[in-house]
C-alpha cells in the first residue's frame, strides 16, 4: 500500500531478514528517494518498533560500497579485482558458459547455492526463487539446512510440524522458558508479550549456557552446559512425575510411546541430570516443581538450542514437555520453534521441469561438495565463506581457477571476491516480496518504494533476463511476481481464505485464518496417527564437547546484537557499535592461559583458527567460551572468523549443522593491549 500525504508517499514493506519477527515497516519517499524508515505502529506484533540492525537499513541501502552494476573479474580469485561490464555482456558471458557446462558434464554439474539472505517467499529462499530456471537445466539440487533442520526434523517426528504456540499466546502464560533462545536480540518483539505475562505473575526463566541480555532480565538464569539441553528436560519431567502431576487423560488420548518414554525420564533423576548439565541439583529440583504446578507454561526454544550433535533429540525432548503437562490444551502452552508450519503456501517449483533425478549438495557441507564434479556455483541470498563451517577449507575450494562463480549481491563480501562475476542485486526496499514471519501468524506484502539504485535487478527479473538471454521457451520461467504471487496464495488451505493479492496490497498484512487465541493441536496432531509420537531411540545424544581431548573449552557462537548473519557486517557504524570480533572467556579458564582483558588472543582447533579480543567475564560458565557470528573475516584481525573453527558435521537428524558444538584452545597472540 502507498498513501501519499503533503507530498510524500508513504510505502508499506516488511523486513526480508533472516529473523522470527519478520517485521511490517513504513517507507516515507519523496521526489523518488527513501527519505524515512519505521516500524508499522498498526502491525500488531511489530507494533512499530524495528531492531537496532533494520533502523539503519535505508543507509545501508545508500552505502558508498553497494555494488551497482555487472562486474568481471580481473585479478585472482579472492583478490577482490573487478571491471564494470554491461549487463548483455555478463549474461552472454554466463549463457555461454552455462550452455558449455550443461553440454559436457551435463547439468548435475551446476551449484545453484541459495541461502537466507532474503526469506521471501518471491525473491528469497523460502519460495526457493531461481528453482524453476535450475530445474530446465537440470542442476544439482540444492539442501538449504544452515538454520533450523534438526530442529524442524525433531519437531516433524513428534507433532508432525515444527508449528506450535502462536507467539502472542505468551501473554497467557504463566510459567515462560526461554530455553536457548536470545528474545532481546534476536526476535525482540516477542519480549512485549512476556512482559505482558510477568505483569499477570508469570515467572520467567532463562536457560542459556550464556547469561545474555535475556537471561539478564529473567526471574532466573539457569547456565546450562552446550548441548545438554535434552537431558535437562528429561529431569525436568522426572520431576514431574514424582509429583504425580503428569497429564494422564492427555497423555492416553493424544500421545503415542509413553510407556516408553516414561521408562527413559526414570532414567534422569536430578542428580543424575546435575552431573550431565553442570546445573545445581536444587535448580533442577526447583524449577522441575514449579513445572509441575503451573499451567500454562509456554516453552520458547529456538534455532541456537538444536546446533549441537543431538539438536534433533533435544527438540523432541522439549517438545515432549507440554504432551506430559497437558499443556497443550491449554492458550499459553506449549512450545513455539517456528510458526512456518503453520503457513501453507503453494510454492510451486515446478520439479516436473527436470530432464531426470538430479542429486541433492548440502548448504553446510560446502567444502565437502565443492569438488571437481561442481563447475559452476552461484550464490545467491548468501555468504557463504562468511557463514558456512570449515571456512578455511571452503576458500580453498573457491579459489579452483575452473570453477565458474557467479554472485548476485548487494556489497562486496568475502565470497563476492572469489566470484568470476557479479551481479547487483536489489533490496527489499526496491523490489516486490511476500513474506510469512517465523515468529507470527501473518502474511506480509512488500511493495517496491523506490527505484533500483543503478543497474541493480531482483532475483526473479534476473533469472527471466538469463532465461530470455539462453532462449528457454518453459513458460513459466517467465511469470511476473504478481504472478508468482497469485499462485503462491493458490494452496486452497483453509487458513489462506480471504487472503489475496489485492488485499495484502492494500493492506500490507494479513493475519493467517486461524482463531484467536489460537491453540495448535485442538483437532489432533497432523502425524500420519493423529497423536504426538514420542518415539524411540536415545532420549538424549550428548555433544560433542562431552568428548575432552587436546581442546577443552566448549565454543558457542551466538549471534550478534549488531549483525544478522553476515548482513550488516561492513556498515561502519554496526562495526563500530560491535567492537570488533571479541571472545568471552570466564576468569577461571583465562587465569591457567595467561589472558588478560582488552588482550588479543587466537582461538582454534584442528580445522582452523581466528583472533578475537579477550573479554574476561562470567556471563558465560567455565568451560565455555563464547563469540558471536556475522564478521566478515577480510574486516577481522587474521582474515578470518569463528567458522575457521566449526567442523562439517551433522547433528543427529535433519544434516542439521552443528556450529554451537566445537572444541577450542585459546591463547594470546600479543602482550599488548588493543
């Protein structure tokens, strides 16, 4: 929606990033340029307030360093050494070289290498944009699990959908868990609903191996050690059980695998369960009482609680909480992971466009998959030498002189310099989007404000342009966005009735067609059994930094209050406010290592290392060390970053990654202070 008044148009959008609260904002342009930025005061779960990254979103927009036209490569790889090219010649380049890789080594041969830098449902990775162009050709297909995939494959085998709570049910509760989960910086917006409950008497605790801004403003902070997350829910429910309170008429008519499951919480009596957390056996005993005794109780767990070896386990473990408790039943309970189960859109990737079956490179496993079968990769929505596991192997593997990289980007990261060419791609300001928040019940449009910035093209105008530029005749590789819009609103679930492009255009949000408050679950579980199944197998997957050896000290890697991921990561201001890459180190892990505050250090392991400045501090446990993501390693003291030191390795279920799960040592690398 646009309304202009004295002169000034303002646009309606939502923010693109890779956040829960997704984020309906108002652009003020005038005379065509984006003058002002806010939060809708009329969303009601964004209430009008943006995060302190997204408020300097138009200046980043404006940035002297945004990439604005076609660029070829003219240096070595990773040097950075480009020439401005025309687009023509760029896409004839591209064709040329697609055609050839297509013809010889057939089209498996292709990385279309999408990532979170945009979750649109147009332009980004949650309508998997580009798919329909990779399938004609026939391109290897790509598993986009960075994120959430433990989690989402642990929630999908016990309620059927990684789907729960409706967020804004938190004011209802009465007992809220913060379990491995950030609010105030990653998803703030949440906090103004549990402030909500505390002011009805709801008691707040944190569990985060972290004492974070949110563990800070909880009742209590309950340190636990990394992924151990499991075990501590297995002694929460114990404790459940003998207080006798456990739900018997939920559990008979509505779960599968009790009997089981029961067997195995015996097996996590407190002390038990205070050896393996480094948890208090009181605290344990404590918190497990009063779960017993308050409905409801509202669990948040998000993405950093399953990125350890058992992160799939962990989520069935929590999830089986509220199945014990009842839960469920009731407004205010349960467990909210993501909402985007409850979103059921059309996206239509048109698969039945495959020449044939085609294999499937895994996002994580980058420098595993980059071999010499992969003759082209193209990035898109990603970063990956900033954001991916075993990054020293990766820029390795992005330095093969016969490998064809293509980036379509906004600035000048540290995987743009290793690209042959690069294209200038839009940003959400600048283009039409469709987006659904993982943190909320709504649909949200974005109109395009103002006009690209150079020659800078979206996502799906790109592809159409290549497409044209190769003479491929599939007609849909040629739909408008309005079109793909249609057509993603097309699914024919209940809970998009009323809902249309007309409406959220003039609107710019719309609520999913579910009641208020809205309980999940009321009509059954959408297993194939109707029921929550528990399962079977191990109830708790220790992680890896249970193992010791030459590297004692567990690395948790959160993320930052300045940076999403890697967007954000060259504005000078963010920079600034960041401090730089740092790690936080408790006084009884420094004191042995001979660090000292504000001293420069190197953290590393066997795959790798990175230097930080040293923050001695006990807001993380001994043990423990912690560094935040999102650097980007040419704008970091050694070149590099906390991924040089993250394995690639899969967690228990789903390939999810395993980036809060890895040992390190680390030392001083300089006398002097920084």
């Amino acid at each position: 929606m646009a309304l202009r008044e004295r002169g000034e148009l303002r646009v309606l959008g939502a923010c693109p990033l890779d956040c829960p609260d997704t984020c309906s904002w108002v652009v003020t342009v005038k005379d065509g340029r984006a003058t002002g930025m806010r939060g809708n005061p009329e969303h009601p779960y964004t209430r009008g307030a943006l995060c302190v990254k997204v408020n300097r979103y138009l200046e980043h927009a404006a940035a002297p360093d945004r990439v604005l036209y076609p660029l070829r490569r003219v240096g070595p790889k990773g040097s950075g050494s480009f020439e401005r090219i025309t687009w023509d010649e760029a896409l004839d380049e591209i064709s040329v070289r697609l055609r050839a890789i297509v013809d010889e080594h057939g089209g498996e041969a292709i990385w279309p290498y999408l990532g979170t830098g945009t979750l649109g449902h147009i332009q980004g990775s949650e309508g998997v944009a580009g798919r329909r162009f990779w399938n004609v050709l026939g391109a290897s297909r790509h598993f986009l699990n960075i994120c959430s995939t433990a989690g989402n494959a642990g929630l999908r085998l016990t309620n059927g959908t990684p789907g729960g709570m409706d967020p804004e049910t938190f004011a209802l509760s009465r007992l809220i868990l913060l379990w491995g989960t950030n609010t105030l910086t990653s998803g703030h917006h949440l906090w103004r609903f549990i402030q909500e409950a505390r002011a009805a008497g709801a008691h707040i605790v944190a569990i985060d191996p972290i004492r974070t801004r949110t563990a800070e403003q909880a009742d209590v902070h309950l340190p636990i050690r990394p992924g151990t997350d499991a075990a501590l829910a297995l002694g929460l429910l114990n404790v459940v059980l003998s207080e006798g309170t456990q739900d018997d008429a939920f559990l008979a008519e509505h779960t599968n695998g009790w009997a089981d499951l029961r067997t195995e919480i015996l097996r996590y009596p407190p002390a038990r369960v205070a050896e393996i957390t480094g948890l208090p056996e009181a605290d344990i005993r404590s918190l497990g009482v009063r779960l017993a005794h308050t409905r409801p109780t509202g669990i948040r767990a998000t993405m950093g609680v399953q990125r350890h070896a058992g992160g799939g386990t962990a989520m069935r473990a929590i999830a089986a909480i509220p199945a014990v408790t009842g839960d469920w039943r009731h407004p205010g309970g349960g467990v909210a992971y993501s909402t985007s189960g409850h979103v059921h859109l059309n996206i239509d990737t048109r698969d039945d466009l495959l020449p044939g079956p085609v294999r499937q490179l895994t996002m994580t496993r980058l420098a595993e998959g980059l071999d010499e079968s992969v003759k082209c990769l193209w990035v898109y929505a990603a970063n990956p030498l900033g954001s991916t596991p075993d990054q020293n192997r990766v820029r390795e593997r992005l330095a093969r002189e016969d490998l064809f990289t293509v980036v379509m980007e906004q600035f000048p990261t540290d995987t743009a310099d290793y690209a042959d060419i690069v294209l200038p791609a839009t940003m959400q300001i600048e283009h039409t989007d469709l987006h659904a928040g993982y943190g909320h019940m709504y649909l949200m449009w974005n109109e395009p404000a103002v006009e690209p910035p150079g020659e800078c093209l979206s996502t799906t105008e790109t592809f159409r342009r290549l497409a044209r530029h190769m003479g491929l005749t599939e007609p849909s590789l040629y739909d408008s966005d309005l079109e793909l819009a249609e057509q993603l609103l097309a699914s024919g679930h209940p809970s998009l009735d009323g809902i249309t492009v007309d409406r959220l255009r003039k609107e710019g949000w719309v609520r999913l067609n579910v009641p208020r408050p809205f309980v999940p679950f009321t009509e059954g579980f959408p297993t194939a059994s109707g029921r929550l199944e528990f399962g079977s197998g191990p109830a708790y997957v220790p992680p890896r930094t249970a193992a010791g050896g030459p590297y004692p000290l567990a690395l948790v890697t959160p993320a930052s209050h300045t940076f999403l991921n890697t967007t954000f990561g060259n504005n000078p201001e963010l920079l600034r406010r960041s401090k730089g890459p740092r790690v936080v180190v408790h006084p009884e892990d420094a004191e042995p290592r001979g660090l000292r505050d504000g001293q420069r250090a190197r953290v590393f392991n066997a795959f790798g290392g990175f230097e930080a400045v040293v923050e001695i501090d006990d807001r993380v446990r001994p043990g423990v060390v912690a560094s935040t993501k999102g650097h980007w390693g040419k704008l970091s003291p050694g070149g590099s970053t906390v991924n040089a030191v993250v394995e690639e390795r899969d967690a228990d279920l789903g390939q999810g990654a395993v980036y809060h799960d890895n040992l390190v040592e680390v030392a001083p690398v300089m006398s002097e202070t920084t």
